[in-house]
C-alpha cells in the first residue's frame, strides 16, 4: 500500500480540495483510495498534534488512538491501494515543529500502514504567501505581520520531508496559468494520478469556490478594531467571534463599490522576495518552478494626504476614507440590533 501526504502549503487551496474529497467519499473509497474522515474532520487534523508545538494534552493523545482505531478498521475490512492524508498544519513551521526528530515521529506513526511515501505540496511566490497569511491573521485578530521578518520556508520544510520520508516529492506552483486545465483540482487529480486512478469526472458532489479574499478597506479595519478595541468588539479573539466579525464586515463592505484589491507596494515586495530568494531559487532549481514578477504598485503613485492611522497603509493601497464608512455602517448595525 501506498501513502501520499498531502501537506499544503497553507492559503493554497488545501480546504477546497478536501472538501472535495469528503463530499465524494464513497467515489473515492470505490477507487481503492482511503481518504480518513472520523469525528467530522475531513483535514487529518490528528496529524498534527504528532509533531505539534504544544504538549500533548490526554485528548490529543486519545484523538491519535481513535485515528489509528479507524485506519486500522478500514484497512483491515477493505483492500486499499493507497492512503491519502491531508493535513496542512503538519507544513506549517508557525503551528508545528517541522525538523528531523519530530517528521521522525511522523513517519514512525505512519509507517504504521505504509512505508512508501509521496509528498504533494503547492508553493507560491513569496510575497503573495506573505500577504494571503497576514490576510488570514487580520481574520483571526492578530496584527500585521513584519513583512522584514517574514520567511516562506519552502525548501526547508520540502528539504527536511524529502530527508526524513525519502519520499517522491511532487511540488506544484499555485498558479493558474501553470495548472492543468488551468483547473486547482484538475491539477491535483492529475498530480495525484501519478499513484492512484482517481478521475475528475467521478467527482460528482461538487462545490461551489467562495472567494475569501478582503478588500483592503475590509483588512484595515480589522486592524482599527485590533488596535482601539470598541465595545463592540473586545480585545479578546477566539475563532467563533472573529470568524462573525470579518465575514460581518466583509457582507456590510458589500454595498460599496470600487472597493479595493490588496496587492503589496512594490518595494515591501522587493523585500520579501529578496529576503526569500533561497526559496525562490530553489524551487527553481529543484523542481522548475518560477514566479512572475507582477508587482507594479509604487508607493509614490499612491501617496494620499490622509493621515496614517495604521503601518498596513504602509504595506498596501486602501481607501481610508472608505474604510471608516465601512466601520460606521457596522457599529451602526450593532446598535440597531442591540435596541
């Protein structure tokens, strides 16, 4: 039996693929593909308390038994080909300790059902990784991310799986003009094809792809908010209230138009991918994988009179102006909802 991990990187379409998976189980079981789903999680999230940053608590470590419980069953009922685990947190150096000993732990926890590993992984270009993260963080209720000490990590955590799994690596660009079909699932059936017989066309339970992205007028306040905490909204962020804030704030910046699109000035641009260029060069190098250079936003051209009342300004074009009628609309929404 074979193995593939399917490890992300984050903000690469790692959610909409699994999804896809988890909504076509049965297709994919039939195909002799086991894609583990228990307890509602269809992401392998279990995975991850393995090489995780915190301690393990007694419920990780009864969550790792009822995950090896379930593999064990369905191996044992049924004759599969290949095991696919999904699990973006397990590349991400932010929530796990990605080096020799804990991928070590890893591959012995695996090694359970298979030894024969295949890493799949999507990169993109530096600063595009840098900005769709601190999206992401804003969403979440931290801050702005220091784009000086920002590092993507690629060829040291592709480096350190290939090392320890001496698996065959398979590292694709998130890029559309590069995909198959210019299609992000079509691409990864097709990558994955290279073990499995999976089929496009057997993918009946599709879904729709939400866009996620924020206006820079949305990803400003955000920050307002993170810095002057209001009555409104605390300075104390779990998922649940920071999931309802964006997505609040996202729907109210609906009913203005000419909203804008966060792309990064070119010169914070400049910087990331100079202080990434061993990942750049690398994935070059190693696996043929280029990025085009698509910054053209001078910071010069953008120069507003408007006072600073946050450093994202400093990173991005966004209408201040738009962005407090956003936040007025909104506290003006609570207050009607709170009479």
């Amino acid at each position: 039996m074979k193995s593939i991990i399917y490890i992300g990187f984050p903000k690469t379409g790692t959610t909409y693929i699994q999804q896809l998976f988890k909504n076509n189980l049965e297709y994919v079981h039939n195909k002799d593909v086991l894609y583990p789903f228990i307890n509602n999680d269809f992401k392998a999230r279990t995975l991850k308390h393995i090489i995780s940053k915190k301690k393990l608590s007694v419920a990780d470590k009864r969550e790792i038994d009822l995950f090896s419980a379930y593999i064990d069953e369905e191996v044992n009922t049924k004759r599969y080909s290949t095991i696919l685990y999904s699990c973006e947190e397990i590349s991400s150096d932010m929530m796990s300790v990605i080096n020799k000993e804990s991928l070590t732990k890893l591959k012995k926890y695996l090694s359970r059902w298979s030894d024969d590993f295949t890493v799949i992984a999507y990169v993109r270009k530096p600063s595009d990784y840098y900005l769709s993260l601190m999206q992401e963080n804003l969403k979440r209720g931290g801050s702005i991310i220091d784009y000086n000490k920002f590092r993507s990590n690629f060829m040291k955590v592709i480096d350190a799986y290939e090392s320890v799994f001496n698996a065959d690596m398979i590292i694709r660009p998130f890029d559309k003009s590069k995909w198959h079909n210019s299609d992000l699932f079509e691409d990864f059936i097709h990558t994955v094809n290279r073990v499995t017989e999976l089929d496009v066309a057997g993918f009946k339970k599709l879904i729709n792809k939400s866009n996620e992205t924020l206006s820079a007028e949305v990803m400003l306040v955000l920050n307002i908010l993170r810095q002057y905490p209001t009555d409104f909204v605390g300075d104390k962020y779990d998922f649940e209230s920071s999931e309802f804030l964006w997505r609040q704030l996202r729907s109210v910046s609906s009913q203005f138009s000419n909203l804008t699109k966060p792309k990064l000035y070119s010169d914070v641009t400049e910087t990331i991918n100079t202080n990434n260029v061993d990942d750049i060069c690398g994935l070059r190098n190693k696996y043929s994988i280029s990025f085009d250079d698509n910054s053209n936003l001078n910071k010069a051209d953008y120069k507003s009179d408007t006072k600073t009342i946050s450093a994202l300004q400093n990173l991005i074009d966004v209408d201040v102006h738009k962005s407090l009628e956003i936040l007025t609309l909104y506290n003006s929404s609570l207050l009607r909802l709170r009479k």
